[in-house]
C-alpha cells in the first residue's frame, strides 16, 4: 500500500475556509512534545486520513489541559490554563472533541463545564469503535492475528468514565487473542503515572507500582502490551526495559496495533 503524507488541517485553517470538521484531535502534552507519544498521534492521524475523517487540531493555540497543575494541588494554575483553553475552543463553537490522552478526556469531559466548557469528549478507542459500528471503519488482524496480548486499562478512562468496553472491542477486531491480567477492569492497578506522580520522584517503598503493573503484564506470556494512555505506554515500557524484557514485549497503543494491522 503506497505510504500518504500525513494530512491535519487546523482550526483556523477551517475557520477560512468557512467550515467546520467533524471532530476536534486534541493533540495534548505527550502527543506534541513526547518522541515516544508522537507516534501514536502520527497513527490516529493515519487512521483518520485513511478513511477521510473530516478532523482538525488547534495547533498553537492547544495548552496543557491543566491536568497536571490539578492534580499536583495548584486549583489557580488549572483554571487560569482552563480559561485558556475553554476561550479558544469556545471561539471556534467547538462541538466534539477527541483526544488520544485519557488525562485530557477526563479533564475536558469532567472539569471544564463548570467553567464553561461543555462538549461531547471522546477517547480514541471510543471513538474508533463508533466508526467501527458505524461501518466507516473496517480492521482485520493482519500481522497480529492469532497472537496473544494483554491489555492495560489506564485510570483515567477505566475506572474515573467507565469505559472498558470500546478498547477491547477493537483489540478483538484484529482476531488477537486477549489475555486479561489478574487485576483489570474496575479492579485494574494503576501505571503510577497518575494523579501527577509521573513528574515527581518516587517515595519510599519496596518497588515502584509501574514495575508491579509490568510484572503482572509478563505474568501473561504475551508478545504484546496494548495501552491507550501516553502516560501508561512509558510506565510500561520503563518496566518492561527494568525486567530486560524490550526484545520479547513489545509496549503499544491501540492505533497502533490498528495501524500496523493494516498497513497504513
């Protein structure tokens, strides 16, 4: 299959022309600025172009949710970055948003209509899984069929909105054969990557939770870790490197594994 150039037009670009798209692609932190993240952008934007999902992002005019400063105590620092935000989104009359980051789904979803932000917010599981049911999206296993994967659910899209059906429903789309982990679901263990932590050093103990998660992974004997969080996908990794285990498990995103599966 011959490899596009990637297409992602911004809103401003939209607002010249007189138009609307679809969907707005919010991109956050870890999908702009992190090497490890970007790629998993770069494979939901493949995705989208692949089926001529009419998508935009805001370029520039994107800030940090607040996600951080919020969780971290800083109430002031999260509403004044917010504000920011809710004003250019809300200049845009943005209707549905979709983010790769269940950090920004949270925060958007739950903390910014109280302040004025109010939208349809959607995980990309989520919202590739209503493409799925929708028909305009279409997966077959490629070169994961038939093998065995795990799947890590991450917090903030799991056990804070619920949502642990859409992930799986696509995992199964691409004939793989999951294996669920001993805690998973409501039930699941954080990457220890939430709630902040991921920027401040670890406290005192006996192990770091991101190594627990990797070891009840291992404990699976899959090739695969599925994640759908930037912030899983690098606790992950670092533990799968920590058990020397990089060349046996691979650490991927859901679009990702989609991408790859059909060679896009």
């Amino acid at each position: 299959m011959e490899k596009k150039n990637l297409q992602v037009k911004t809103m401003a670009d939209y607002a010249v022309e007189g138009k609307e798209p679809e969907v707005l692609f919010w991109v956050g932190c870890a999908g702009s600025f992190d090497d490890r993240a970007k790629k998993i952008t770069k494979a939901f934007v493949k995705i989208l172009n692949s089926i001529n999902v009419d998508f935009a992002v805001l370029g520039t005019e994107e800030s940090c949710t607040g996600d951080p400063a919020k969780r971290s105590g800083n109430e002031f620092l999260f509403q004044m970055q917010a504000m920011t935000n809710i004003d250019v989104l809300n200049s845009y009359d943005v209707k549905t948003i979709v983010t790769t980051c269940p950090h920004c789904f949270n925060t958007i979803k739950n903390e910014y209509p109280s302040l004025g932000g109010k939208y349809k917010v959607l995980h990309h599981t989520q919202f590739l899984n209503n493409l799925l049911k929708e028909g305009r999206l279409k997966i077959e296993g490629g070169e994961y069929r038939g093998k065995k994967i795990t799947y890590h659910d991450p917090c903030y899209l799991g056990r804070a909105n619920n949502e642990y059906n859409a992930p799986r429903e696509l995992i199964k789309k691409l004939e793989l054969e999951l294996i669920e982990m001993k805690r998973c679901k409501s039930n699941g263990l954080c990457c220890g990557a939430g709630g902040a932590q991921m920027f401040k050093d670890a406290e005192k103990g006996d192990k770091e939770i991101n190594i627990e998660r990797t070891e009840e992974a291992l404990e699976t004997k899959t090739s695969v870790i599925a994640a759908g969080c930037p912030f899983c996908n690098t606790m992950i990794s670092d533990g799968v490197k920590a058990k020397e285990k990089e060349k046996d498990v691979k650490v991927l995103d859901i679009v990702e594994l989609i991408v790859t599966a059909q060679d896009l």
